[in-house]
C-alpha cells in the first residue's frame, strides 16, 4: 500500500513540475510577443518631437528657391508636428523640401513590420518619410555629400493613419532610385519630405502629424 501511495505521490509531483514549466513557458512568450508588439514612439506622444535636433535640408543647397518648416503645434494635451512650406521646382526644373532627424545612435528596426505615422491633418498632397543608413558627411565646402535614402510615399488624408512597411521603403539617390537595399539593423537618420517628383506637384504644403513610431 505505501508502494502505491509514494508512486501516486511521485506521479503528482511530476505532473506539479509539468505544468509549474508549461506554465512559466507560456508566461515568458506571451511576454515577449506583447513586449515586441508593443509600437515604438520615435517622435510625439510623450516623448515630443525633439524639435530642435531637426534641420531642414530644402533645394536651396543646390541653388533652389523651395523652403520648409517643422513646427510645434498643441493638439488637446500634446505637442504634434506642423510640416508646411512652399515646393518651387521654378529654378531647377525640380525642387524638393525637407526636415531632416539624425539618431545619435544607430536604430535597430529589425524587431518591427514598418513605420506608422498619425495625421491629424494634410493638404493630400504626395509626401515621403526617408530613412538613412549612413551619417551625413561634409564635402568641404559647408554643404554635406549627397547620401543614399530609402524613400517610401504616402498620400494622406486629414484624421488617417499611415503604416508604411519596409517593403514600401525603396533606395534613391538625388531623386533617382537605386537598387540599394534597407539596413533595418543599421537606421541613422529620416527625414519628411515633399518633392516635385519631376514636374508633378508644386506650391504650398500643409501636414499635421501626431506622432511617428515603429509597429510590429
């Protein structure tokens, strides 16, 4: 009868174990997937926009006549971004203009599906959220050298969210694209930017955004 007893007692403790491991397993990836689901704030929210790290890169540098601006506006209790300027292609025959955000460090996006961005409102005009895989480097004369961006275009619409995923980021250089491939590991900078895509679109732009993070 003891015999019996200590083989049940043995039987219970095992399963005990068991399910005590199963248990702490599904614990521990639940986890991690709500850890990796959870998106990343890269600009507004409650981390704001870090506005003063940002510098506007417009055609100007070669010569051109377009002009931007990112500024803080308040929206309920938070600070959002006002993206707006003027896109004149007049002199160059093509014109772009942009803000442009330098990470200190290096980002690794490798862990995420894409890029979501919350407008509150837009123009509707064809913007695009660059992403950089080097550091700007000086040319020596005062102007920084041309750089390899991945480029992907939204048009949104006022109230909208916009997931752009890494596919959707293609390499161009100076307009032209490039067979370059995204870095998710190695991500530098980026930048917002409206361009006349080569005669299609010019003029006053207006764009309000919330915030700008990484989704899984």
């Amino acid at each position: 009868m003891n015999n019996c007893f200590n083989r049940l007692d043995s039987w219970v403790v095992k399963w005990f174990v068991f399910f005590h491991c199963l248990d702490f397993t599904l614990a521990s990836i639940t986890q991690k997937t709500l850890l990796v689901s959870v998106p990343l704030p890269l600009f507004g929210g409650q981390i704001g926009w870090k506005f003063k790290h940002w510098e506007t890169v417009d055609d100007r540098i070669r010569g051109g006549v377009s002009i931007s601006n990112l500024v803080p506006i308040q929206h309920d209790t938070l600070q959002t971004a006002r993206f707006y300027g003027t896109l004149d292609p007049s002199i160059l025959n093509a014109g772009f203009a942009s803000q442009r955000f330098i990470f200190q460090q290096p980002l690794d996006a490798s862990a995420y599906s894409g890029v979501r961005l919350t407008i509150l409102s837009s123009d509707q005009k064809t913007f695009s959220l660059n992403l950089l895989n080097s550091y700007p480097k000086d040319r020596g004369d005062g102007r920084k050298e041309s750089m390899i961006n991945f480029k992907a275009v939204f048009e949104p619409s006022p109230n909208s969210i916009i997931e752009l995923r890494w596919k959707d980021f293609k390499g161009s250089n100076r307009g032209r694209p490039t067979n370059d491939q995204l870095n998710l590991s190695n991500i530098t900078g980026c930048s917002l930017m409206l361009q006349s895509f080569f005669g299609k679109q010019s003029g006053d732009f207006d764009l309000t955004i919330q915030k700008i993070e990484l989704f899984k």
